[in-house]
C-alpha cells in the first residue's frame, strides 16, 4: 500500500526536449499517453513480440552499441549500465538460478519528478527496457517499484495491456513504494519487494550477488531501462547521450527538461526564464544528494565534470536558489531532512545528521566557534560509506561543496552570523525546496523550435 496519496497533477509547467530532430524520451508530445498498439506502431518491443535471443548473444549485441557501452544508471549512482548487467548475468551462471528485474521508480527525491513522468506516460518505454533487461541477464519476474497511486494505475493497465497479447517470458508484477527518501535504494528496494518494509541492509551482499529470494536481482532506475530500450531500438542513433532533468527554482516553475550530457551550465542558463538573473545565484544540483554550487561556472553538464567541482549529478535536477538566498541556510535545510528522513537505524547517520544540521544552522548566530571549520572538513570525508545508505554519503558531499565553492560566506557566518539563517522556521525548515502540483500544464515541447503538432515520440 502507498504510505500517502500524491496529487495526480505532476508539477512540471512545461516538459521540453532541447533537440526535437531526434526524438528521446519525451518526443514531441510530451503530455501524451500511448497504448500497446501505439508502441508497437512506433518499433517497440521489437525482442517481446520477435525472438528474444539468449543472454549471451543479447549482452553482445548491446556490447556492440557505442550508446548501450556508454550508458550510465539514471538513477544517481551512473554505474555502467552494461557492466551492472553482466554482474547478473554472471552471477546466474556461476549460482544457476534465474535473476530478477526491479525497475526502481521509487524517486525519493524532493526535487525530482522525472521517474513518475515517465511511468505515468512513458509507461510502454520503461515496460521494454526492463523485459530488454530480463533477457540480458536471464530474469524470469519483473517487478515495477512505483512510487505514486497514478504511476501505479497506469502501469497495471500497461502490465495488462501487454500480457493480453503475450505468451511467455517473464512474470511482470507492479509493486508499490513506501513514500520515504531511502526506499529508492537499491537494497531497500529489494527489501520492499520481499517484505513490504523500505530499509537499506548491510552489503554485502549487493542485490546482483543476492537479492529477492536469494536470486541475483537487477535493479534499475526506470529512466535508464527507458534508454536501453530505446537505444536497441534506434541502434546508433545519439539519443542516450541525453539526461531527463527537473530543472526549477525559488521563482521558478518546474520543467522537465531532455538535455544533452555536456551541456554547458551556461548555455541552459540563457534559455531559463529566469536567465537573465544568472549572477549571484546558486544551484542545488543532483536533488539533495549533490551538494550546491555557483551557477555562474563554466560547468558542463556531465559525471566527469560536476564530480570535479566536488559535486554529484546525482538524478539530474537542478533547483536555482534566489540571489538573496543564503547557501549556508540551504545546507542546513537540506541535512535537517537528512536529520528527519533517514532510516533510523544506523547510530553513525542519526547522529551525525542532527549534528552535522544544528552545527550549519547555528552559523547564523553571533559568537560563533571558528573550530566548527575543522569539524566539517573532518565530517566531509570520515562520513562517506559510513551508512548502509548513501545518506552518510550526501551530506558529505553538502559539506565538501561549502568548504571549496564558499569558505569566504562560511568564514562571514563565523564572524557576523547570517540574518538569512535566522529567520529559517524551526519546524519543516525545508519545507520551501519542494515542487507545488501544477494542473495546467503548459505544452511547449522544444527549447529550440515552437509547438508543433507531428506525434512523433520516443515511446
């Protein structure tokens, strides 16, 4: 059962592809829902309705696609996509057992919105990658991890849709997320399937080597599985090159955008509505997971790049805070969610969370202890890998991006205090960095070009 009942409305104003030429994810009707036959129409499951070759000969033929090698997990972590099949694959044949998928769309992130975009009207797409994924690694069950009561209605009527016209392969059930940040990860995900409760365990064992029933299990952001079915499909068509962001700000509605990996920060920036207020502003990057930074860098927009500025692209969202919005009380903001969000079972994260969140919150009072310097310089490396979670791991990262990108603003807190940070709310302090439903959507597909009414999609 859903733990709370999300709005039906998405709030996304405005869902764009930055090349409409080729046709991605999004395609160019983005508000759109396709049926089975739609899918089919359009050249999916070319493998469920053809012949599916064995595990071997498929992991090849995706082996041979410069898009599948380059492939990166969408969900945060960008682990090689194919290198995370061959580990199933390989671990069915040493164990002789069949694995398992879980298509993880669980989306804990509060800034997030592209995972249910694309299982509420992607659907099919998300569908084929992770029966493409079964046949790579020798699954026989499909579990769809669905994090809302609309994405889960629309992939049961898919799940029904298809197997009225299939005979065979794998099982396909869809599972409901617990609406809690950790039950996105991976062995939370696995524990949620096999039990109903969302808490990450101890590895190892990782899910590959041991994870529903015992049985390697694959698991996998539904945005990549939404690329790997679509780059068999096209081949050597440049399309997974491309990243679903959900890109929004203190003052500015929320889009999903398509964007191409390398993008500069810059050249997104000009095209915002909000462009023009570019100097002075900051960015939360890779929801809450990847710390902030400037928005005023030469920044590309890809793993290499952003892991270089001591950041993480994390699930691809940008959140644009105010000029006058201070980073210091972001960050505070962001680890007292860690501090109420977490899964309360690991000592390391309870305490290090609610410490780590009353310590940046106090930099806005007078009278601060300089040594409080030292002890986030300690903290942003001693924490990483520390929790059976990655929460550990984020504010690490929150606390690496302030020391690099604002030592001067920190050492202006130790000496001045902040008026900003004071006058945060001591309850639900965060509160402010979510995305309101939006029940208008607006249709604009392209940043390039206007509106045009040609249905071609990538579902």
């Amino acid at each position: 059962m859903f733990t709370t009942s999300i709005d039906s409305a998405l709030p996304l104003t405005e869902i764009q592809t930055w090349d409409p030429s080729t046709p991605g994810l999004i395609g160019t009707a983005p508000w759109q829902t396709y049926s089975l036959e739609d899918y089919i129409a359009a050249g999916g499951y070319q493998l469920t309705f053809g012949e599916m070759p064995d595990t071997d000969t498929l992991l090849d033929e995706l082996e041979s696609l410069p898009t599948a090698r380059a492939l990166r997990g969408r969900g945060g972590a960008a682990f090689s996509t194919l290198r995370k099949l061959r580990s199933v694959a390989d671990a069915c044949h040493a164990g002789g057992r069949r694995a398992a998928v879980i298509a993880n769309g669980a989306e804990g992130e509060p800034l997030s919105y592209k995972d249910r975009y694309l299982l509420r009207y992607r659907t099919h797409l998300v569908l084929d990658g992770a029966l493409v994924a079964a046949g790579a690694t020798g699954a026989d069950t499909i579990h769809l991890y669905v994090a809302d009561t609309a994405a889960h209605a629309a992939v049961a009527e898919a799940i029904a849709q298809l197997d009225s016209r299939r005979s065979g392969g794998p099982a396909i059930v869809a599972v409901a997320a617990q609406d809690t940040y950790v039950a996105g990860e991976e062995t939370a995900v696995v524990r949620a399937v096999a039990t109903g409760i969302a808490r990450p365990q101890d590895k190892p064992p990782r899910p590959f080597q041991s994870g529903i029933d015992g049985a390697p299990t694959l698991v996998s952001n539904v945005e990549t599985l939404a690329w790997l079915a679509l780059i068999l499909r096209r081949g050597t068509i440049k399309t997974a090159d491309r990243f679903l962001s959900t890109v929004a700000g203190e003052h500015m509605p929320a889009h999903l955008y398509e964007l191409p990996v390398g993008l500069p920060l810059q050249e997104l920036i000009r095209r915002l509505p909000s462009g023009d207020e570019a100097p002075g502003r900051n960015i939360l990057i890779g929801g809450f997971f990847g710390g902030i930074i400037p928005a005023d860098s030469n920044l590309l927009l890809d793993y290499p790049s952003v892991r270089a500025m001591d950041s993480s692209l994390g699930c691809g969202s940008l959140y644009f805070l105010s000029p006058a919005t201070c980073p210091i009380r972001v960050a505070a903001d962001v680890v007292t969610y860690y501090a109420t969000h977490n899964a309360r079972q690991c000592l390391t994260c309870i305490y290090s969370t609610r410490t780590i969140a009353e310590a940046l919150a106090g930099l806005g009072e007078l009278d601060n202890d300089p040594s409080v310097i030292d002890r986030f310089k300690k903290w942003s490396t001693s924490l990483r890998g520390t929790g059976a979670c990655a929460v550990p791991d984020g504010v690490a990262t929150m606390l690496r991006t302030l020391l690099r990108h604002y030592p001067d603003v920190l050492a202006k807190h130790i000496d001045e205090g902040c008026s900003d940070c004071n006058k945060a709310p001591k309850q639900d302090r965060w509160a402010s960095l979510t995305l309101q439903p939006n029940h208008h959507p607006s249709l604009i597909t392209s940043m390039t070009e206007p509106h045009t009414t040609t249905q071609t999609t990538g579902a």
